[in-house]
C-alpha cells in the first residue's frame, strides 16, 4: 500500500469514526418537535400538520365529588384505600391528584350540577388542581336520580353558571382555547332543546355530546363540539363489534372538525344498583385491552371510566380489594410512547412536562452510555488497521533488503 492510499484509508476510517460518533450524539438527543404540543396553538383541522408520535394523547378520568361519609354505606362492595372518605375533604383531593398523576393521568372530568354543594366542592378541586398543576374538565348531570331529563331551564342555567363563574379558570383544560364541559344524557333532549342550552355558551366553552353511536352523534352534529362516550358495561372478552364502532364514532366526529373522547374502563359491575352486566377485570387485562382499542380509534382524549365509581365498580382509586391494581397497570401503559390523534387537534394546554408524554430520559441515556463504547471499538479497529499497515512495511523493508543482498 503506497502512502498516499494508506493516507485515504486512515482519512476514510476517521471520518467513519466521526459520522458514527455524531449520529450516535444526535440520536441520544430529543428530536425536534418531541415536546408535548400546546393546543393553544392548535384549532380542528390542523393536527394533519404535527408529525405523528411526537405527542401523547390526554388522559382524563371521570370523577365524582358527590360522596359523604355516609354515602359508603349504600350498594358498595369495596372501599377506597385511603379510606371512606367526603368529598369535601381537602386532604383527599390533594391525595387523590398526586396518585393519578402518578399514574400518567392529566387531569379529572368531575361530575356537577349547580347546586351548593357541589359548587364548594367544585371549588375545592380547582383551588388544589391549580396548585397541583392537575386539570379539570366538567360533565353535567343531565339526568335525574331515575335516569330521568333534568328541565331544560336548569341544565341551560347550568351551562350559563360554568360559563361565567368557572370556566376562565387556568385549571380547566382547553381544547382550540375554549374550556371543556360534556353534558351527559344528551340522547334524552330533542335538537332543539339542545341547541337552546348550547347556542348561548358555544362561544365560550365546547360542549360536546354524550350519545352512544354515530346515529346518534349525526343528529347533534351541528350543535355541539364533539362526542364522550361513556361506555364502561362493555365486555372487549365477548363483544366483536366494540373496537369498530368506536373506530366509526371516530370517523364520523372528525370528519366534521370535532373533539371525540373514546372511552376505557377497568371492569364493571352495577348489579347492587340494579344493574346486570358483569365485566371482570381479570388482574388488569380488561384494562390494558380496553385502553389499547380506545386508543386505535384515534382519540382526541382518552376518557378513563371511572377514578372513582364505586357503585358500578368501575373506578381505579387504589381499594380495600384490588390494592393498586389499576394504578400500576396504567404506569405501565403510560410509560410507553403513544400516538397523536388523527383528528382535529392535539387537545393538550399541558405543557412539556406532562408525566404522559413519552418515554422520558432512559432511551437518552442509554443511547449517550453507548457512545463511549462505539468509540473505544471504532478507535480500537483504527489502531489495529495502523498496526497491520506497519508490520506490512516493515515485511517489505526486509524483503527488499534480502533481494539486495542476494544480488
């Protein structure tokens, strides 16, 4: 080898060292756009411009300020760990935020009329969700003890009620700029009586449906901002037309610009309220299932049935029965990286800190561990190169010595 090629060899290797040594950095390095998004930012239509699974996708449990100490004597068969508790109690509230944050969980639909309880309860969670940096979203009982339509003019006047006196608060999650509220029992009000209670507030707050399938959701289209399916009787075991339907519900909310909020439970069981249906939470696979086809149709937010719905057996609160069951399986499942919506929006004011978005720093420093050893194996190669290069020449030194001996 001359050595003018041997300078090439040596010049090519280094630069091979280098291009090697810089890809191995950069992958070690958040990429750019990797942050959570702020939908501040973001209006329907325009998520088709955010590169997919950069994001990850709120999660929002459903949750109800509606318990006294008495009211865990009535159709329960578990309790919570951290005891039987009020819902007035500030201690509670503070615990109950930090252990679904932990869990990868954004913030909580509550459950409210306006009435004065459930105004200084409602008080209560914003007061400590602004301080916890936790976020609450509001879904309006429509429907009476019975299952039975509120009147109109009290469901208006609550919508009036949230529009003006709580939803300017930062601790209300925003989708597009406009705080989010769900009016539940929507399939109970004719067109007209809901476009009278949403026309007033529209321009304030989203309001978005609660109907339980695209025929349905079709007949509200025009007069609310998107649909919330709660749907927590479900058994993924046994019905094969579940993940399609809310694969369709999903198509037919975003294809006209609107906010769908698919729906995952961890179990179900209602029958001490007067209910039949049984799902089992077999050790926590109907959650990961129920939580994995919610997230294939596309979701906006995933709406986790329930924090705490102890009377349907629903709820994810660690328990006297299931420990932290739930919790742990939804730390596994939040921990890994998720993709963005296809719909209208990435709906997230929840900053880059959000604990569900993404995989966070261990595949960083993992890569970045790597590096030092690609390194020492790339100079190595170098080095022994160089070594067979010189015993090479010193060969041909001698060769050449010999043949002038000969002569």
């Amino acid at each position: 080898m001359t050595g003018h090629v041997r300078g090439k060899a040596t010049l090519l290797v280094r630069r091979a060292i280098m291009v090697g040594a810089v890809a191995a950095l950069c992958s070690a390095l958040p990429a750019p756009g990797a942050e959570a998004i702020s939908a501040s930012t973001l209006s329907p239509g325009k998520v088709a411009g955010q590169r997919a699974g950069k994001s990850s996708i709120p999660l929002f449990a459903y949750y109800y300020l509606w318990f006294n100490h008495t009211s865990w004597n009535r159709a329960k068969k578990d309790y919570p760990l951290i005891g039987t508790y009020s819902s007035s109690d500030p201690r509670i509230v503070r615990t109950q935020m930090q252990e679904a944050k932990s869990a990868g969980i954004n913030g909580f639909i509550v459950s409210w009329k306006n009435t004065p309880l459930d105004d200084q309860r409602m008080r209560l969670l914003m007061t400590i969700a602004d301080q916890e940096h936790f976020k609450l979203a509001m879904i309006y009982e429509g429907l009476n003890f019975n299952r039975h339509p509120l009147p109109l003019a009290e469901v208006a006047n609550g919508f009036k009620t949230f529009a003006d006196h709580y939803a300017s608060d930062p601790a209300f999650f925003r989708l597009g700029g406009k705080p989010l509220t769900i009016w539940s029992g929507t399939w109970a009000y004719s067109h007209a009586d809901i476009a009278t209670v949403t026309a007033p507030v529209r321009g304030t707050i989203r309001v978005l449906a609660t109907e339980k399938n695209v025929t349905g959701y079709l007949r509200v289209a025009d007069v609310t901002d998107g649909d919330a399916y709660y749907w927590s009787s479900v058994n993924p075991a046994t019905n094969t037309y579940y993940g399609p339907k809310l694969d369709a519900m999903s198509h037919a909310i975003h294809r006209r610009g609107k906010y769908w909020i698919a729906p995952f439970a961890p179990g179900f069981d209602a029958r001490m309220v007067g209910g039949h249906d049984v799902v089992p939470r077999d050790n926590g696979a109907t959650l990961r299932t129920e939580y994995a086809t919610a997230l294939r149709s596309s979701p906006d937010i995933l709406g986790l049935i329930s924090w705490n719905e102890f009377s349907e057996n629903s709820y994810v609160e660690p328990s006297v029965r299931y420990k932290d069951q739930s919790i742990d399986v939804l730390r596994q499942l939040r921990g890994t990286a998720v993709p963005a919506p296809t719909g209208p929006a990435q709906p997230s004011d929840l900053g880059a800190s959000s604990s569900a978005s993404g995989p966070g720093p261990w595949p960083n420093l993992l890569r970045l561990a790597a590096f030092p050893v690609l390194l020492l194996i790339a100079v190595g190669i170098l080095r022994y190169a160089r070594r067979q290069t010189a015993r090479r020449e010193l060969a041909k030194r001698g060769h050449a010595s010999q043949r002038t001996s000969d002569y």
